[in-house]
C-alpha cells in the first residue's frame, strides 16, 4: 500500500477513533503530519485486514507489545492463534497475517545507495560478507538488500528484538533457493523455517519468515494491494527465491 495515494482526511476521520490510549498518546507526540500519516495507515491496515479474517469490528481488536517491542494480539479474543507483522519503507507499506505464532516480514527500498562492506562486516555473518564482496560491485548493492530484508525478517519473526544478534544466522543462495543457518542453536532445538523472497514493485525489496511447526507447512501465499481505503483487489504472487 502506497501512503501516497491515501486522502489523509479521510483515514484520520475513518481510524483515528480506532487507535488505544497509549496509540492517541503516540500518535500526539509526533511533529510531522507525514509521520502520523503513517503510524495511523499503519493502525487502520492492520485492524481493517484482521476483521477479514474474524468478524471483529476494527476499533474492537485489543493489540499490545511484547516485552521486546513486537505487537500482538491480545490473546483472549481468539480461539485459534492469529498474527500480523508490518514493515515500511518510505510511503510504501505492507502487512502480512497468518495463522502461524513466529511471522515477519520486512521491506526496503533498495534504491538507496549504502557503504555496502562496512555495513556487512558490523552486522553480518562472516559468510555472508565473503559472498557479498565476492561479487562485482555493480550486484553488491542489490545482494545486501536481498540480505538484510531477509535477516530483518527473520529477526522480526522470532520476536527477540536485538537479543539476537544479525551475525548470529546466515543466508547463502543456491540454485535458486534460500538456505539459513543459524550458528547459536542447538541441533535438537532449530526450528523450522519458511522463507521467501517476494517480487514487488521496483525499486522495493520484500522478504518473509514464517516459523512452520505449528500448526504446519503454508501451502499457498496471497497477494492483496490496496490502492486506496476502499478499493483493493488481488494479484498473482511471484516467489523469487524460497527455502
């Protein structure tokens, strides 16, 4: 979803009764319009997006915050797990849900030009760097954005914050696929993971972390854009690279 495509009147008077007491208190704090633009679309996808799923009014969905900053659902008002997570990345943003506890999803415009290697030795796996710089300069911009949207996701997913570290886990990509290694976890104790990356429009990179064990594989993925606070259709969903 594009923020600006959105008539910013309309999602104020549409949601703004929708926000909790500590999102008002939030929301009141921030100078800039654009920054309550986008903590209030930000409110209004993801409470109208959860009623699809449960007939549940918008402004009825209690959500709080982990210990570690991750909101979630108040448990009590379902009867089956139900999750979300958000990511956003200049007037571009996106939900996913699904069933499953451990989900993230993170998107970034990879049109923005970054020092590359510094950032990789600070925060990647000692593996990823070596790949990373291995390639010609011209595709090490566009392979750290496959990287970092990939470990943003994951990181989201396992809802610990920065108790885990980035270099503690790594991506490789062969034939195609996504492989994940994660260094700090006992053998008996790794958990199984579903990971995409998304095709989306340019110049975004978009990726996806679904911990699968319970209540099991997801066998299909869909795709909803909305263009604007009523009008959304479905698209076909192109996976560029899975585990």
């Amino acid at each position: 979803m594009n923020q600006a495509d959105l008539d910013a009147s309309a999602l104020e008077r549409l949601a703004l009764d929708w926000l909790q007491v500590a999102e008002q208190k939030r929301y009141q704090r921030l100078i800039f319009d654009h920054h309550r633009r986008q903590l209030l679309l930000g409110k209004w996808l993801t409470r109208t997006c959860l009623s699809e799923y449960v007939d549940r009014e918008p402004a009825a969905w209690e959500i709080q915050t982990t210990a570690h900053g991750k909101p979630e659902l108040v448990s009590k008002q379902l009867d089956r797990p139900l999750c979300f997570n958000l990511s956003h990345s200049g007037d571009c943003m996106v939900l996913a849900v699904c069933r499953h506890p451990q989900l993230g999803v993170d998107l970034e415009n990879a049109s923005r030009e970054r020092r590359v290697g510094k950032i990789a030795d600070r925060f990647f796996a000692p593996t990823e760097v070596n790949a990373l710089l291995a390639l010609p300069e011209a595709r090490q911009l566009e392979r750290f954005y496959d990287l970092w949207t990939l470990k943003e996701a994951y990181i989201k997913a396992r809802g610990l914050g920065l108790a885990i570290a980035l270099n503690s886990f790594a991506f490789s990509f062969k034939e195609g696929n996504i492989s994940l290694t994660e260094y700090q976890m006992p053998s008996g104790e790794q958990l199984s993971w579903q990971i995409w990356q998304l095709l989306t429009d340019s110049p975004f990179k978009l990726a996806l972390a679904v911990q699968s064990a319970n209540p099991g594989k997801i066998s299909e993925l869909r795709y909803f854009q909305r263009t604007s606070l009523t009008n959304k259709h479905e698209k076909a969903i192109s996976v560029l690279r899975q585990n």
